[in-house]
C-alpha cells in the first residue's frame, strides 16, 4: 500500500534528516529521490499551495531558514516541456 498522507513537511524533514545542504553523495540522492517520489505518491501533496498555474519560474514551496536547500515546483501547461539539462555543481 502506498502512503498518501507524506506531506511536503515530511519531505524537508527527511531532506534535513539526509543532510541536504551539503554536497549530496550518491547514497543521499537515492535516499532524496525516494522521499520524493513517496510525495509524489500523495496526490494531495500539493493542496495546501492551491491551484499553481503554469508559469515560466519555479513555484517556491518551502526555503530552509539556513539556505541549506530549497523545495520548488515546476508547473507547465499540457504538451510543454523543458529541454533535458542539468544544474551542474549546484
């Protein structure tokens, strides 16, 4: 059974828990990746913020007061998408 009720709170928590803010080794990008789809999973995970319209910037959903890490959402309208990239040492 999949648990619905992981909320964003849960996330950031398990982040902090992680030690996200630091450089991430490739055990706590698995570990940060399963957490995100456990969120994913709650199709409510998103609720508290309201309808998200599509946009060309990132919704910003939660900030650590430290500036360790941040939690944003990426909403695109139907058959839009984002050409494959990466972020490189960020």
């Amino acid at each position: 059974m999949i648990d619905t009720t992981y909320a964003l709170a849960d996330l950031a928590r398990d982040l902090r828990a992680l030690g996200f803010g630091r450089a991430a080794t490739a055990e706590q990008a698995a570990a940060g990746a399963a957490a995100l789809a456990r969120l994913l999973a709650n199709p409510a995970c998103l609720a508290p913020f309201g309808a998200l319209p599509a946009a060309a910037h990132n919704w910003l959903l939660h900030a650590e007061p430290d500036d360790g890490f941040t939690i944003a959402a990426l909403v695109k309208a139907p058959h839009q998408g984002t050409p494959v990239h990466d972020h490189g040492a960020t």
